[in-house]
C-alpha cells in the first residue's frame, strides 16, 4: 500500500509540474463529442480529469483493501484472543486433572508406605515375640541346669563331708568327672 501511495504521489507531483510548465497550453479550449452532445473544455482540465480520475480510483480501491485487510486483521485478532482463552482454559483443566492425578498417586503411595510400615512393624513385633520366647526358653533351660548343677555339687559336697566325718580320706569318685591323677605318676603316652 505504501508503495502504491508514493507512486501516486510522484505522479501527482510530476503531473503538477507538467501542467504548471504547460500552462497557456493547458488553458487552450478543447471541443469535445458526447454522445448526447458536445463540450468545449480547456485541455488542461481534461488532462487533469484523466490522470486524476484513475488516481483516484486507484486510491479509494487501496483504502478499500487496506480497510478489508483491517477488518480481516481485527477477525484475526479476535480470533487468536478467543483461541488464547480456550487454550488457557484448556490448559488449566489440564493441570487441574494432573494435579488431582499426582494427589492420587501421591495418596497411594503413602498408603503403600504405611501399609509396608504396619508390615514391618508387625513382622518385627512377631520376630521380638519369637526371639523372646526363645531367649525365656534358653533362660528356663540355663536356670534348670544351674539348679542340676548347683544340686550336683551340694550332693558332692555332702557326700565329701560325709566320707571326711567317717574317715574317709578318699573322695568319691564322679563317673563323669575325670579320673584323678596323681602329679608323680608318669605319663603313659
């Protein structure tokens, strides 16, 4: 559009020019045949009529194409606003539905968690239990065999006295223990 102005506008100057240089030839009188009649005009407005009426022409169908393409760019526009909103509606609906997704997931992840706690802990609550039961049992069997052992000795010892109180120098011998050695016997191996 620009360029077309500029145009116009050098030929309009240059057209100007040309008749201002013209003038006394401009002014002569020019007969001219209508169809209905004749005029007698001066050339100079004939020549003006001829270059001014395309001009004129050529300029009012610019603005109406400069107006139709700012009709089109306002559609446009509004079109692209209209598209922006959906697009940030839409957007915003879809955020909306990831974020109640990652809320969801994040919920059973956490009932995943508690759930492997709970577990564990009752895992851990069974292994104590059982480990309890087995240290009470391994204690039971440690106290039963302190009181064999400690009844094993008192009989010992009760024995030994009496062997001391009837004269007795030697002891009584154990089966279990281990046969008594005299330090001056030697060594058979």
């Amino acid at each position: 559009m620009r360029g077309r102005l500029l145009l116009l506008s050098v030929l309009l100057v240059f057209g100007a020019l040309v008749a201002a240089l013209n003038w006394e030839a401009m002014r002569t009188p020019l007969r001219l045949e209508l169809l209905v009649g004749s005029l007698d005009v001066a050339v100079g407005w004939v020549v003006l009529s001829a270059a001014l009426v395309p001009a004129l022409v050529l300029l009012l169908a610019g603005l109406l194409d400069q107006a139709r393409s700012l009709r089109r760019l306002d559609v446009l526009e509004r079109r692209l606003d209209d598209a922006r909103t959906a697009a940030e509606r839409t957007r915003s609906a879809e955020l909306e539905a990831l974020q109640a997704e990652l809320e969801a997931k994040l919920e059973a992840v956490r009932a995943a968690l508690e759930g492997q706690a709970q577990g564990s802990e009752t895992r851990l609550d069974a292994r104590f239990d059982a480990l309890e039961a087995s240290l009470g049992e391994r204690f039971e069997e440690l106290r039963e065999r302190v009181v064999r052992v400690r009844d094993e000795l008192a009989a010992d010892i009760a024995e030994t006295e009496d062997a001391l109180l009837r004269g007795r120098a030697e002891p009584v011998h154990d089966p279990r223990a281990e046969p008594v050695r005299d330090p001056e016997e030697p060594d058979d191996a």
